[in-house]
C-alpha cells in the first residue's frame, strides 16, 4: 500500500513538472522575438550612455574604484523581460536553471546571481526609458482608463512591514482593504498599452488623470468605470480633447448617453483582462520584494513584457461616418 502510494506521488510530481515545462515553452518569447527586442534595448541603451555622459556633470575624482559590468544594460533588461514572461515565479530559479543552462548561447558573459540582482537597479531608469519612448502604443481615439492595486504583504502583517515602512499606504479597492500601490493604466482597443503610473494605495483613481504628463498624448473617448465619475475632472478633459465617458449612476437624473458609449462601457473587459494577464502571467505582484529598487524593477519588468506580448486583448471598433446631425 506504501509503495502505491509513493509511485503514485512521484508520478503527479512528474506530471506537475511536465505541466510547467510545456507552460514555460507556450509562454516563452521565440528566439527571433528575443533578439529583435534585444537589439531595440541595445540601440537605447547606446543612445541613453550618449546623453547621460553628455549632459551629467562629471566625477572631480580620477580614480575608478568599480569596475565595469560585463554584462551590458540591454543583456539585463532582457533577461528581465524573459523572467517576466516564462512563467516562473521566482527569479533566481530562472536565472539558474533556464538562463545559465539552456540560454547560455544568447548570453555568452553572464555573472553570479548576486552581481545579476545588484545590475537590477541600475537598469531602473533606462528600463523605464525604453517602456515609454519605444515600447507603448499610440492613441487611436478609443482608450481605457483603469487602476489595479498591488499588495505588498497581507492585511495581518501590515503592522510588522518594514521594506515598505513609510511608503505604502492602506487603500480600498472593489475586494477590499490593501496595503500597498496602485498601478494607473491606459489602454487603446488593440490591447496595446498607452501609459502608466504608480502611486500609493491611498490615491484617489481620479488623480491621475489630473496630471498632464498622464494623458498627454491621449485624445478622444475615455472609458472609465463609476470610480472616475467627476464633473470637473470632466470639464478639465473635455478643454483637453478628452471625453470621459463612465456609468451613470442611479441620482443621475437627466444625463443622457449615447449607444456607441454604452457599447464602449461594455467593452471595459479589455483593460480587466490586462491586469489579469499582468498579474497571473507577468507576476507584477507579489510579497517577496526586499528593497523598494527591485520592487520598481519588477513592475517595469512586467510591463515591457507584457507590450512584448504576441497575443494581447483586443476588441474590434468599426468606425462609420455619416453626415447626420448629432445633439451631443
């Protein structure tokens, strides 16, 4: 009965592994994929030394106490982009057993895990850089607005934190009380990304939207859930060439809605499914962060992975133009 028993085990142990084998190789980016990122990274990486080396003041100090990195900055943001798209939840197995085995082709000068996990934070920046000149989308004049919170530990060990003492904050959410950040996305209809901003968890979802910075490339109708209901935030877009468009309330008495919008309003499940696949497939959340750098490294990680997405949500929006006269 024992020795069922334990053939029974290892073969379910088997078949697990087997499982997150064949998940890892569907989730992983293709070679061609690979390289044509890596080239894009290395062509920015270039072109953002250029600048800095230019523009920053330079060290009194002849003396070079730390020597360079064999590895470049491009080489780390995508080994970075590739954890956050394998499927594996903990970075040091990737590191080991998939990158310095089976990628040692790609990556012929790789260091220790620990030198790797210092490299992280000065990666931050230029990784930040690449996500918003090269890898978001553009506005088509359809976009998604939405904000999805990020724990750092449970409610019960709140009291007990310390990496993020003094910088997360207790928020509410649609599945109640957190402790953490909030992470502000826009998207278009192809599912592409169009901006992003991370804030405390105690952060109205409207207040992005305050912010220029936030949508300034973004023109047209903005689709937004009750949470974003405004009537200044409203006027202040619509001077912008916003429109936001949200459910209606019940003592909402009067306001008028047009078809297309609450076809729109329906559709909100594209930028849903983007925090989903963020957070089950990117691994933008989790507890196990030990400083606030690698913290921020993780969730830029996960959004370049996710622009680099073959497949991304999408809806299909077809625009018809007539010469009928419209009220509103």
């Amino acid at each position: 009965m024992s020795v069922n028993l334990v053939i029974s085990e290892n073969c379910c142990n088997f078949i697990v592994l087997k499982i997150k084998e064949l998940q890892t190789i569907i989730a992983m980016i293709t070679e061609d994929k690979v390289t044509e990122i890596f080239f894009m990274a290395d062509d920015f990486c270039k072109f953002f030394d250029t600048m800095m080396s230019k523009y920053t003041l330079k060290s009194s100090k002849k003396r070079i106490y730390h020597r360079k990195s064999t590895m470049s900055k491009a080489e780390v943001m995508l080994i970075i982009i590739l954890f956050h798209d394998s499927g594996y939840r903990c970075l040091k197995h990737f590191y080991l057993d998939k990158v310095c085995l089976h990628l040692r082709h790609l990556f012929p000068k790789l260091v220790s895990y620990n030198r790797f996990v210092e490299l992280e934070r000065e990666v931050a920046i230029p990784l930040a850089l690449f996500i918003k000149k090269v890898l978001l989308g553009k506005c088509t004049g359809v976009s998604f607005v939405d904000s999805t919170p990020l724990r750092v530990c449970r409610n019960q060990r709140i009291h007990i934190h310390k990496v993020f003492k003094g910088i997360a904050q207790r928020g509410k959410c649609s599945l109640g009380w957190f402790f953490g950040f909030k992470l502000h996305l826009i998207c278009n209809e192809k599912g592409e990304l169009l901006n992003f901003m991370i804030t405390p968890g105690d952060v109205d979802d409207r207040k992005p939207l305050e912010y220029k910075s936030f949508v300034e490339y973004i023109y047209g109708k903005l689709v937004g859930d009750r949470g974003y209901i405004s009537r200044n935030l409203f006027e202040r877009l619509f001077v912008d060439g916003i429109q936001l468009i949200t459910k209606l309330k019940n003592n909402m008495k009067g306001a008028l809605m047009s078809v297309s919008d609450k076809l729109l309003i329906r559709k909100r499940a594209i930028i849903e499914t983007i925090n989903d696949e963020l957070k089950n497939i990117a691994q933008v959340e989790h507890s196990r962060h030990r400083c606030f750098d690698n913290f921020i490294v993780n969730i830029l990680g996960a959004l370049a992975a996710y622009c680099c997405f073959p497949k991304k949500p999408c809806i299909n929006v077809n625009r018809t133009f007539d010469t009928q006269l419209s009220l509103f």
